[in-house]
C-alpha cells in the first residue's frame, strides 16, 4: 500500500478523486491538518484487514503459529489444504489436547 500526502484544503476539495484513489489502487492518503494531528483516508476493506492482522497478532501463540507458516510458505514447503469440516475437526482436536495438557500440568 503507497501513501500520498495532500492538505486539508486539498482533500475537501477533491475528496472524490481521492476515495477513487484510495479504493482503486489501495492508496493511504494522509491529511495534514495545521495544528491538529495528521489523519489517513484508506478503504474500509484495507481497515477491516489491518484490524484482522492486529487482532490475530495479538496472542503470542498465534504470532507465532503465523509467522511459522508465512516461513514454510516462503520456503516453498507443501501445505496441507482442509476442507472446512476437516479444518473443524482439526480445530476440536487440537483443542481437546491443549485441555488434557492443561490438566495433567
């Protein structure tokens, strides 16, 4: 994702150019604003996206489990694709272990 810069000015006056831009090519567009804190216009898929990644980065575990994965996958090991009941099931059983473990420990 670029970033352009553009005024408050600027960007009341062209605020449909830059929603087309912003959505059209996935562009930020920050806007600065004298005397007040900067703000960025970005597509509400991209937020949406942004907000997903940080929630899912927030559990060290999962942090972990994905950068694993994002390192198989550059390292161009196979991954195993699942259906979405095998993904369930996976998911259940994974789930059961990690109670048995918690209750032996």
């Amino acid at each position: 994702m670029t970033e352009t810069a553009t005024t408050y000015t600027r960007a009341r006056d062209q605020l449909a150019a830059l929603c087309d831009a912003v959505t059209g090519n996935r562009e930020a567009i920050i806007i600065r604003r004298r005397g007040k804190e900067d703000v960025a216009l970005i597509a509400a898929s991209e937020l949406r996206s942004l907000q997903e990644t940080a929630h899912l980065a927030a559990s060290p575990a999962n942090a972990r489990r994905l950068q694993r994965a994002l390192r198989d996958a550059k390292a161009g090991r196979r991954m195993t694709r699942m259906s979405p009941p095998q993904l369930r099931a996976w998911a259940e059983a994974a789930a059961k272990g990690r109670k048995r473990a918690r209750r032996k420990a």
